[in-house]
C-alpha cells in the first residue's frame, strides 16, 4: 500500500507555463523545426522544373506538435522528482548524540575519607576515579573528554572516542593536579572555551566545592557555559556531616560540602545536583544522567522507504522524442 505521493523539487514545475509559451509562439510564428538529420541531395538536371510540378511536403509535421509538447513536459515532471513514500522502518541507533566532558576536582579536601564500606573508609578521590571508570565503560553517548579542576585548570584529555584511553586518563588522577585549591569559575570557562561540538553537549562535574579561588562567581560561569549550549550536571561529593567518630576516621581537617553553593551552579548551568552521599548514591547519580540524556536528547530516526517515479517520466519522454523525430507525416 502507497503511504503517500510527494514532490521533492516542485520549483521545476515552474517551466510548465514556459514550454507552452514555447509552443503556443511556435505555431502562431510557424516556425520550422529544426533538421536534426542530413538530408541526402540528388543531383539532376531536371530537378529544378520537378520540384515546381510536384506539391510541397510541409517541412512541419503536425504529430510533433503533440508528442514534443508531451515529452517536454514529461521531462519537466522528471526534474520535479516525483516519488512515493512507503512504509519507514526505524533505524538501529545504538550511541546517544551526546558528547560528554569530565571535569574533576582534584583539590587537597578530596583526600578525605568520609565515605564508609562497613568498617572500612574510602577517600573521595578513589571513590570518584572508581565510580567514573565504570560510567565511561558503560557510557553510549559519542566522545569523551576529561579535565582537571584546579588553579589553574587544564586539560586532562581532549575529545575522543576511545573510551579505554579514558579510562586510562582517569587511572592517572592523582590529589593536587590541578594544585592544592581549586577555581570553578576558570575550569567552567576552559570547558566552554576548548571543547567545542555540533552534538549535546553535557558537563559533568565532580566536586566537594572546598577551598574555591577565583574573581568570578561560579554561578556566573555556570551561565555562561548554559548559554554556550552546554548542560552542567554536578556531582557533589562528601558528606554535609559526620558523626564524632567518622570525623576522626575521616582524616586531615573535616569539610563538609557546600551544597547551597553547588546547586545554584548547577541550576545556572541548566543541569541539576547530585549529592552523592553514598557510593550507592554516587553510583545512581552517574546513571541518573545518563538515563535523562538518552531521554531527552535522544531522537528515534526513521527512514521512509521512497520508490522514486523521474526514472520512468525520463525514459517515455525519451522514447516520445524519437517517435517525433523518426516518424513520417502524412
């Protein structure tokens, strides 16, 4: 069953009107057609008084008008591509049109060991290196880039779709890349300045939001990098509080995270905050993300079966030409 007819150039229909302009001058004007063959030539001497006895053939067939008249406009209907859309069928789309940066902090409080495995605690970092390795496994978005934040930020790996050399970048984070503090401002500004894509781009950014520096307010870098086309999730790790205990299990001079700070930069960034106050729920934030991205970014891409009709205008129009040409008047 036909689905439905359509035109794909219908500016070529436009010549319609001119061809029967050509036509309708031609025979108000009687102009003769042009002689597409050589005509042979009999010498003879009496030739000359033949011809005054014998009638006229008009040089004008009149069938052409007809036929010319129709293959010129078969040609035109050619032009125009005239097809029939049968069923779609769906593509197989299996990576979401997602480029993904990774903007880590490596900042001296990340070495805290506030997280707990039963009886044993984890540092921020190895839990974030962790955790972020196994999200890149799984990733199904196109590239992947990584950067440090620190003071001043950097590059850490560029765009790329290997994800075994991310996995690689991320194993070689270590406490205090980027320096002993951090500058959120400037590392949200390198990713808006360096990584540039025509996909969805998504920021994700890993922090515990301590010992920040920088002239510019975070949340002014957040919009700006929201204005470039980016969505900027955050991943807030560490715990707001600790009991007496994990406090001195903990290690080195407790922070907690400054959530309220986080979540006005991930809204300026139109993304939103995570806090991952467990490993489970860090876990759950990465999926999270990558869930929203393939629901929302993600467009199902059709194909519709097309059986184009030009081919046959083409080859009628042709076979009308040469009738024209090829068959004798009466």
């Amino acid at each position: 069953m036909f689905s439905d007819w359509d035109i794909l150039q219908p500016l070529w229909l436009l010549l319609t009107p001119l061809i029967l302009l050509l036509f309708g001058r031609r025979i108000r004007t009687d102009a003769p057609w042009p002689n597409l063959m050589h005509r042979e030539r009999i010498r003879y001497p009496l030739y000359g008084e033949l011809a005054h006895e014998q009638p006229e053939v008009a040089n004008v067939q009149p069938h052409r008008e007809g036929l010319l008249l129709f293959s010129l406009t078969l040609f035109t209907l050619a032009l125009a591509q005239p097809v029939i859309f049968r069923d779609s069928i769906e593509l197989p789309d299996q990576q979401d049109p997602v480029d993904l940066v990774l903007l880590v902090d490596t900042n001296i409080t990340m070495v805290l060991k506030d997280y707990f495995d039963g009886e044993q605690s984890i540092e921020r970092m190895s839990l974030t290196k962790e955790l972020l390795s196994e999200f890149v496994e799984g990733f199904q978005g196109n590239r992947i880039g990584l950067s440090i934040m620190g003071n001043p930020p950097f590059h850490w790996l560029p765009f790329t779709d290997d994800r075994e050399a991310v996995r690689h970048a991320i194993s070689r984070i270590r406490l205090t890349l980027g320096g002993r503090l951090s500058d959120m401002s400037a590392s949200l500004k390198l990713v808006s300045d360096h990584y540039s894509t025509d996909l969805n781009p998504v920021v994700v950014m890993v922090t515990d939001s301590s010992m920040q520096l920088g002239q510019t307010s975070p949340q002014t870098a957040a919009k700006s990098l929201a204005d470039a086309g980016f969505t900027l999730y955050v991943i807030a790790i560490g715990s707001t509080e600790l009991s007496q205990e994990q406090r001195a299990r903990a290690g080195f001079v407790y922070d907690p995270v400054d959530l309220s700070l986080l979540d006005e930069v991930a809204k300026a960034g139109a993304g939103k905050l995570f806090h991952a106050l467990t490993r489970d729920t860090f876990e759950e934030a990465l999926q999270t993300i990558s869930s929203e991205q393939r629901r929302d970014k993600r467009s199902i891409q059709r194909l519709s079966l097309v059986e184009p009709l030009y081919p046959w205008l083409i080859l009628i129009g042709l076979a009308l030409l040469i009738l024209a040409f090829t068959r004798r008047g009466g």
